[in-house]
C-alpha cells in the first residue's frame, strides 16, 4: 500500500464568500501560523478566539505529538468532530456554522488537524456562564428553558444510538436571550457503541451533565430534566435504577 509523503485535506464551507474569512481561512498552513486570544490549551490540542469582520471565530488545531504520538495511527479528530457536529445538526440539534475543516497525513499517519467554527452571537458556554452571570440560574424561566432543550438534544442522541463522550457544561452553549437557544461544540469523542456498551456511556454522558448540576440546581429541578430527558411524568423502577448508575459516577464512585 503506497502512501504519499505529505497530503493535506483542507476543505472551506461552501459559503465562504466573505472576504476576511477567505484571507484568514484559505490555506491549512496559514490557519497553523495565525495567531490569536488563547481559550484553551493542552499538549496535543489548542482552541484559539480570532476576530475578522465584526465576527469571532473558534479555531481548533490538533497535533499528534508527546504521549498522544500514539493517536497518528487512528482517525483525525478534527475530521470525527466534523462528522459529529454535522451529524447534530442533522437532527436538529443546533451547533455553530463550520467555516472549515481539513487534516495533514505523512506516510498515511495523522500529524496535525483543525476545525474552525464561528461563534454564536450572545451565547456562552454554560461553564462560563455559571461564573459570570450566576444569577441567570436563578431565572426560572431561562433555566427551564435551556433545561427542556438540552434534554430533548440529548434523548435524541441516545435514542439514535449515539454518545457524546464528552457532555461537560464547558461543550454546551446557550444564548442569553430570554427565549434562549442551546448549542452543542467540541465532539471529536461522540460515536455510536455496540448496545452492551451504549448504556454505559450514556450513563457517563448524564452523569457529566449532572455534577456541576448538583452544585446549582435543586433536586426537583434535577429531576425535571430527567423526565424531560425520558419524556415521561413518572419515574419507573428501571429509571431508578439508572439514576443511581448517573448519580453514582457524578459522585467520584
């Protein structure tokens, strides 16, 4: 099997026509020289801010490189996280428009990927937003509304097999609006699992959603996301028994 030295996949939406998004986003090496407001950094993958025309922009880069050299063998994450936000919005579930995308291979192995999305206007992860603007969780009405949406986006994703793997407030978005609106972002992890695992990552999913939860919302309001998430009005013994599997790992056992 022959593998050429050094392919670059780099692909733009299809309705890039602004001029400063096509200066700033036309090539895949002039998206790993740009420079920008740090919003998250790790040894393999950083997410920068950078603004053109009025408008922000989120620019994930991945590296395969230190203890992760291992991931160049597997598929790119930028290219999965494509798929996935894609796959969401696919369902209905809202995510930010992605402006590209696209992942550099050398002898057929993975060494650097990235995904650029645009940002929401007047929506901030909630992670952030229960440190800024903490009162917005005491407005009844927002909460139950952003609640109620989240809960039906993630029953969705279940009932269709699919986890999330990585459904931390940090990933969920929200307009502060007072009809809000809620986002999924950064899903390179999500993927559908055979039915004897599925439970158990959809266990990981609601318990990642519950544990800055217990810190926040009371109990009966936890519990009303639940039976959003069921879509029912009572609990059953097998709801039961899946709550304590959730509040369990929330927990830390």
């Amino acid at each position: 099997m022959k593998f050429a030295v050094n392919t670059i996949q780099w692909h733009l939406d299809h309705e890039v026509s602004d001029a400063a998004e096509m200066e700033l986003f036309s090539s895949f090496d002039r998206v790993f020289a740009m420079v920008g407001e740090i919003v998250s950094g790790g040894q393999y993958c950083e997410t920068i801010r950078v603004v053109a025309g009025g408008r922000d922009y989120y620019v994930k880069r991945y590296r395969a490189q230190g203890k992760h050299r291992w991931k160049a063998f597997g598929r790119s994450r930028a290219i999965a996280e494509y798929r996935n936000l894609t796959y969401f919005s696919r369902l209905g579930i809202p995510v930010p428009r992605i402006v590209g995308y696209g992942s550099q291979r050398m002898l057929g192995l993975f060494r650097r990927g990235a995904i650029i999305t645009e940002g929401v206007p007047q929506a901030t992860d909630l992670r952030t937003l229960c440190r800024t603007q903490p009162g917005l969780f005491r407005n009844r009405p927002w909460l139950l509304q952003v609640l109620r949406l989240l809960a039906g986006y993630v029953r969705l994703i279940h009932e269709d097999g699919f986890t999330h793997g990585d459904l931390h407030w940090r990933n969920i978005l929200a307009t502060t609006t007072a009809t809000p609106r809620v986002f999924f972002i950064d899903c390179p992890s999500g993927s559908r699992k055979l039915p004897l695992r599925h439970r158990h990552f959809l266990v990981k999913d609601l318990a990642s959603l519950d544990r800055p939860a217990v810190q926040l919302l009371s109990r009966t309001t936890r519990l009303r996301f639940y039976l959003w998430y069921r879509n029912q009005t009572h609990l059953t013994h097998k709801d039961k028994e899946l709550i304590a599997k959730v509040l369990l790992l929330s927990s830390g056992g």
